[in-house]
C-alpha cells in the first residue's frame, strides 16, 4: 500500500508525467498486437549466432549511428532559455513519433506483398533502431522536463552540490518514482503482449500485416497524446499546430553556416560528455556507469529465445512462455524498485547487490543450457527470469543516477555519450560471441560471461570502495528530515 500511494503521490503531484504516462500506454497498446509476431518471426531467423549477427551488426551499427545525433539533438537549443529548451525537446519527441508512424506503415506495406525474410524487415530495423537512439536522448531528457518539483542536492557532508555551470545542483522529487512506473509501462505492455500472443495470432489468423496495422492507429493516439497532453508549457486546449513551428526569434551573432553549426556541435558532444563524466568528483558516477557498460554488453553476447527453440529444442510456445516469464520478472521487479531505495537505502548498494547476483545467475544459465535438451528449458528459463529482472533494475538506477548528475542543458549530451559508448560495446560484443561461440559453444560462453561479471563487478567495488557502497542521492529536504 505505502508504494502505491508513492505512485498515486506522484502522479497528483505530476499532471504532465501523468500525461505522458498515458501516451506511453497507447503506443504500447500497438505492442499488445505486433509483439508476440515480431518476437517469433526473429527467433525463427536466427537460427544461430553468425545469422543472428547477420541483421543484430547492421542494427547495432544503425543505432550507434543515431547515438552520434542524440547528444546535440536533445541540447540542441541549450544555448536559449531552458523553457526554450523544454519546447524544443517536446518537438524531436513528436518528430520521433511520426518517424515511427512512417516505418510501421512500410511494414504494412512491405507485408502485403509476401512472408517475412530478414531483407524485407532489415529496412524496418535499421530505421527502428537508429530512432531509439537518435531520439532517446532527448525523450529521456524530455521526461524530466516535465515534472516540476525538485529541490538541492546536497553532498555527504550536508552542503550543496553544483552543476558542471557552477549552480545548484537540483533534484526532481518523483524521478525515481515516475521513472520505474514508465519503464513499467512499458513491460507491462511487453508482458501482456506476450501473454496474449497466441490469442492474437489466431484472431487475425496469422496475418501479420492485420497485427501492424493495428499498431499503426496505436501510433496515431499516442502522437496525439503527445501533441496536446504533453506541451511543457501549455494546456491541451491552448496547444496550436503553430507551436510546431514557431519560436520567438533571437538575435543573430554573425553569419553561422547551419551545416557548419551542426557538424561542430555534433562532433563536440561526445567531448562535453565524456569530459563531464571524467571530472574527479564525479568519480563514483562513472564507475558505476562502467558497471552498467559491462551488463550491456553481457547481455548483447548471447540471446535467451535463441538457447530456447535452437539449442533446447523448445516449440514456439515454449518461447513464448520463456518471454512472458522474463517479462514479468523485470515488470514485478521494475515496478518495486521504489521499495528497494527505501530497504537497502542507495543506487549504489542495490547497483553491486544486483549485478553480483545477475553474474552469478548468468553462469548458472550458462550450465543449464549445456544439458541441450528439452528438460532444462523450465531452469534455464527460471535462471533467465532473475537475469532481465536485475538486469532492468541495473539500468534503472543507473539512468536515474545520470538524470541527476547535471543540469537540464547538459543532460541530453551525456545520455547520448553513454548510448554511444555502449553500442560500441555491443558491436564488437555480437562480433567476439560470434567468433568464442562457434569455438568453445554457445553454453560454456555464456557461463564464462557470468563469472567475468562477477570479477569485474569486485574489482569496481575494490576501485569504488565506501564512496560507490553509499553512492545515492540526498535531497534536502530528507536531509532535513533525518
């Protein structure tokens, strides 16, 4: 009851984040049609590691493509007003949505003319993936522009922290609330959508084209949702189609070439963001984000559906009660992650805590999928369900960690600096799996993964030592209640 009504606190607290909740579910409502389809259909193509690595490398080189973007598209009008700033970002989120109305109104059209193969959808993915990242950066950054209370984050020794300007650090109160109830938005629909897969697939007597079509008017309501919920500024019904557009003008500094402005910002990104993340008191930070580079890229070197129907020999539902199994462990765990701020009392200790475990439990699934039969699928699946349940909770407090680490002009750079530094992990991640599974087996590599998880996350821990245990953060006003 005490984390439902942190919730519902919340959300009263928070109109436009109820909003933009509530946008969140209509896209995912596409999701309840099209999901359990899209998952099989790409199970059934990578039958193994170099095919899977056949379409994940393009994808992965499309999303390290829009990571490169993502930085100074989400800051790109940092240099005005921040309520310039807000506007701007809730532009690109709505440019987001129409980007993704377009891919899924090709792969109507691309279905209607015959059975999937990966050339056809290769096209859909890569368009899909470059506007995860490209766009990311800035609809996470947009999020926390629209909640309103914050107060000072203050250090261990009660005095305030600065911004990379100098300024008061702030906090935004419900963050970590509002946070975890989006991304559970988001599983939930990922779960359901599993769940009713097979009823889905028979009422539309597996059409495909039927299931995206629907997902099509999914992405209309939520691009409403969008333009007239969720104007930072405005009330729905004083949002104009002119506010897409128009911006009050400021005074011109010389001649700037617009290509020029936009090669020098873009390449100069990841600089700001890595030179933010270096600074010396911001030490902690990054040997956490570290430990979140390793659970990416732990996770990019193998695939659970794939060890199900191809190594374990399971059917397509026995994949599809695998998901639902995982779906639900990261939606339970996600959902409580509020809890665990309150029980074991910072991002730090649930950090180690959880990627500890999630090491151990890898190797474990590592062993079982050596047995290479059907009778270790309902293990290995147990195992795995442990594993995306921590893993989502890792990616959670480190998410959170960095939307509270800067201000909100610098916010957008250093998630795209932390997309693009991932995804280059992810890249040589599916390219060495690729080379050690078809040499030592899918199994043993995926054990060895999980004991290297677990060292690494020692070594950080010796590294980080008291100031990594106790990393979290202190607004004011619990300081002035403890």
């Amino acid at each position: 009851m005490g984390l439902l009504k942190t919730y519902a606190g919340a959300l009263r607290d928070e109109p436009k984040m109820r909003f933009y909740a509530l946008s969140r579910i209509a896209s995912d409502i596409g999701m309840l049609a099209f999901g359990w389809a899209g998952h099989l259909v790409m199970t059934n193509l990578a039958i193994t590691q170099r095919a899977r690595a056949s379409f994940m490398v393009p994808t992965l080189l499309s999303l390290l493509l829009g990571s490169i973007v993502s930085g100074p598209l989400a800051d790109w009008a940092e240099r005005f007003s921040l309520g310039r700033l807000a506007r701007w970002r809730w532009r690109v989120v709505l440019a987001q949505r129409v980007a993704s109305l377009a891919l899924a109104v090709y792969l109507v059209a691309a279905l209607g003319h015959g059975e999937p193969t990966i050339p056809m959808l290769l096209p859909f993915m890569l368009g899909s993936a470059f506007l995860k990242t490209a766009f990311g950066a800035t609809e996470n950054a947009f999020q926390v522009d629209l909640l309103r209370h914050e107060s000072t984050q203050l250090g261990d020794d009660g005095l305030p922290l600065s911004d990379e300007r100098g300024e008061p650090l702030r906090y935004k109160t419900h963050l970590l609330s509002l946070s975890s109830l989006v991304e559970s938005i988001t599983l939930a629909g990922t779960f359901v959508a599993l769940l009713v897969g097979g009823i889905v697939m028979k009422a539309a007597s597996g059409r495909l084209v039927t299931l995206v079509a629907f997902d099509v008017v999914a992405n209309v309501i939520c691009l409403l949702a969008l333009f007239f919920l969720c104007h930072p500024q405005k009330r729905a019904r004083n949002v104009r189609l002119a506010d897409l557009v128009y911006e009050e003008r400021t005074p011109a500094v010389g001649r700037v070439n617009p290509i020029a402005l936009a090669i020098v910002r873009f390449v100069r990104s990841i600089a700001e963001g890595l030179r933010f993340l270096a600074a010396r008191e911001r030490r902690t930070l990054l040997i956490l984000l570290t430990g979140t580079f390793l659970v990416e890229v732990v996770n990019e070197a193998y695939n659970g559906q794939m060890i199900v129907k191809h190594l374990l020999h399971g059917s397509d539902d026995a994949v599809r009660y695998s998901m639902i199994a995982w779906s639900f462990g990261r939606f339970g765990l996600m959902f409580i992650v509020p809890l665990f701020a309150r029980w074991i009392g910072g991002i730090g200790r649930i950090f180690v805590i959880t990627m500890l475990l999630d090491g151990v439990v890898i190797a474990l699934a590592g062993r079982l999928a050596g047995w290479q039969s059907d009778a270790a699928i309902v293990p290995f699946v147990v195992a795995s369900f442990v594993d995306h349940a921590l893993t989502g909770v890792c990616a959670n407090m480190a998410g959170l960690a960095t939307n509270s680490a800067s201000s909100t002009a610098m916010r957008g750079r250093i998630m795209g600096t932390m997309f693009f530094v991932h995804i280059l992990g992810d890249v040589g991640s599916e390219m060495l799996a690729t080379v050690v599974s078809e040499r030592i087996g899918i199994p043993t590599m995926v054990e060895r993964i999980g004991l290297l998880q677990v060292i690494v996350v020692l070594v950080l821990v010796a590294i980080g030592g008291k100031r990594l245990w106790s990393f979290g953060l202190h607004p004011d006003h619990e300081k002035a209640h403890a």
